[in-house]
C-alpha cells in the first residue's frame, strides 16, 4: 500500500507531495507554518478540495476524495485531545468501533484491553474532564488506534505535555504504531528518533529535502534539520585544500575534497572547543562575542560560528567578551560548495 499526498493550497501557500509506503514512519519537521498540519489536515480531509485549492489522497493509485472520512481507515491525534465530555473513557476509546457497527459488548471489551496498554487502568469510568492533559491523551491514542487503522496520523501529540508525560507517551506510540503507517508533525527531535523511519522536512509550503532518518540528521542538508540536529551550516569559502574559511575569517579544516570557492561547512559544535587567547593572526581564531551557561556547563559564542562552544578547561577562567581565542577542532567540518 503506498499513500499518495497531493496539496496544492495557494491560500496557505502551501504546495506538497509526499509518498508514504506500507508501514513506514515518516516525519514532518519544519518551522511554524511551513505547512505540516496543512498536509495531515488534507490526509485526514479536513483540508477539503475547492475552486482555489487542489487535494489528492491516494492508496495505491485509487483516489480517496469520494471515500467518506469514517470509511478511510486514517485516525488522527493533534496537540488536544478533543474527547466527547459527556462520555466516560471507555465508551470514548469504543466510540469509532460501535459506530463501525461492532457489537457494544466486543467493543467494550477491546476499549478495556486498549485503556489498559495505555495505562488508563482504574480510570475508564471517568470523564475527560476530569483527567490529566497526559491522560487525556493517552485516551485519545486509545480511540485512535481502536478501529486499527491504516494510517495514523499525529499533529505534535506531545507538545502539551511535561517531559515525563511525553516521555510515557513517545514510548506507547512507537510501540503501538510499530506495524502502522504513521505520518506525524512534530518539532521535538525525540519524536524523530522514536518513531520515524523517513524525515521530509517544510519550509515554506515546500518540501525541501526528504530522507532516511539516521542519515538526514547525520548529514542534512537544509538549515532547518540542520539546527534540529544540533548542527549548523555556515557560509564561507574554500580557499586552500581542506580548509575552510568563515565569512569573518575563521580557518577551519575542512574534511574531503572540495573545489576552492565560495561553498558552507556544516558545523557540529561537540567537535570545537576553544582555548587560551591566541595572536590576532592565527587561523582559527574568533572574535568571543557572548559568554551564556547550560546548566554548568559554560558556552561561548564567537563571532561567524553561530553554534554553542564549549570553552576549553584551561580558557573557562580566561575568556571574555571581545577576546580572541583559538576554535580547536576535533574533527574536520564537512565542506560543500554553495548552490
Ligand atoms: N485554517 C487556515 N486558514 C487559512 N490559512 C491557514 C489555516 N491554517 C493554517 N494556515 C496558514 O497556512 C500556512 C501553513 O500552516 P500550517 O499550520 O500547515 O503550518 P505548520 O508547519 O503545521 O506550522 P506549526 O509548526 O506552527 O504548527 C501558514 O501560513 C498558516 O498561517
């Protein structure tokens, strides 16, 4: 079964196409109004075609746009849980399965057995509005996957949650959504590793790369996974075999081959440290412009290299605002030339 995505929406200047194979985990990343929930909002047929706005929703090549919603086989969970009030958890989580004609009696018994995997035990006679956001969206999750569906799919689930809710979450849905086709929005690189197969990352309404997990966060290409990797990509240029020169004049080594010229080098902040005052002159020296702290951990940020630098043992009393102090590199930056 593959899932073919089409949007084309002018109004939100949104367009994209993505295939999603039987199975897979894809991820949507970006940042805010690229374009993620507009895509899942068109799987999920929220996003409806009309005269300006052009939806295709596809299993394997049969168009989905005269399928009724409920007949799709897609469940959705966003950022709230929107769980009917008037009803308790089970006969939320049971909702989808009597409504698809199960006998009450069978869907009663699955909603338990699913409140349960999701550790809603004790909890199912309550009413949503009596519950955590963290349960309540454990009851969602349950609701969604009761009708087993073909695609599931997550519009940043977590962003609501505190980090041990999220946490207990994360680890329900990759083990939950293991044999399901998931496409999910999310701006947390936890969510990535967890669940995602692919990574397709938006910026502005467009898809601007795709890719295998591991390997797009190893190696990305666009700003946007970059920095949610913890990478950063900085411009400059090539001006002897393997080295790389900043803007500002920062000489790093640079790993590879790569014709001189204007090109960018994609900077890993744990391979640069910096050291004790250097001469003015020396490659790979930077100008400090900003001390800050993570925790204890003193960073430093120099002029050209936008990433957060740890300061060397021997230059954490040392360094200050306007110093210039020597970037050690413990491994060459990867070099590309710029298009
Ligand atoms: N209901 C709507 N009507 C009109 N424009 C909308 C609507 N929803 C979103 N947009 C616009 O469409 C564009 C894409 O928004 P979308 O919500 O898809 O982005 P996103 O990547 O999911 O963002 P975020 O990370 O903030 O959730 C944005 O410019 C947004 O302002």
């Amino acid at each position: 079964m593959t899932l073919s995505i089409e949007v084309v929406c002018p109004e939100r200047g949104v367009e994209a196409r993505l295939e999603v194979a039987e199975g897979e985990h894809v991820a949507l990343v970006g940042p805010n109004g690229a374009g993620k929930s507009t895509v899942l909002e068109s799987v999920a047929g929220v996003l409806r075609e009309d005269r300006r706005t052009r939806v295709r929703v596809s299993l394997d090549g049969r168009d989905l746009s005269r399928v009724p919603l409920h007949r799709r086989g897609f469940a959705s969970l966003s950022q709230s849980a929107h769980l009917f009030g008037h009803m308790s958890v089970l006969d939320n989580i049971a909702y989808g399965l009597v409504s698809g004609g199960m006998k009450k009696r069978a869907a009663r018994a699955k909603a338990i057995a699913l409140a349960a995997e999701v550790g809603l035990e004790g909890l199912e006679h309550r009413r949503p509005a009596t519950l955590s956001g963290g349960q309540a969206q454990k009851c969602s999750l349950a609701r969604a996957l009761a009708i087993e569906p073909r695609v599931l799919l997550l519009d940043e689930p977590m962003a609501a949650l505190d980090v041990r809710a999220a946490r207990e979450l994360r680890g329900f849905i990759a083990r939950l959504s293991r044999s399901r086709t998931l496409v999910f929005a999310t701006h947390d690189l936890l969510d990535v590793l967890a669940w995602a197969d692919r990574v397709c990352v938006f910026e502005s309404g467009r898809v601007v790369e795709v890719g295998e997990c591991d390997a797009a966060l190893a190696s990305p290409h666009s700003e946007f996974l970059a920095e949610l990797a913890g990478l950063q990509w900085v411009e400059g240029e090539v001006r002897a075999r393997g080295v790389f020169v900043t803007r500002g004049g920062i000489a790093l080594e640079a790993a590879g081959e790569c014709r001189l010229g204007p090109a960018r080098a994609l900077i890993d902040p744990r391979a640069l440290r910096l050291r004790e005052e250097s001469p003015s002159d020396a490659s790979g020296a930077g100008i400090i412009r900003g001390l800050s702290r993570i925790g204890h951990r003193p960073v430093v940020y120099v002029e050209d290299v936008p990433v957060e630098l740890s300061a060397h043992e021997e230059a954490r009393g040392t360094v200050a605002e306007g110093q210039t102090a020597t970037i050690l590199q413990s491994a060459p930056v990867k070099v590309e030339p710029r298009r």
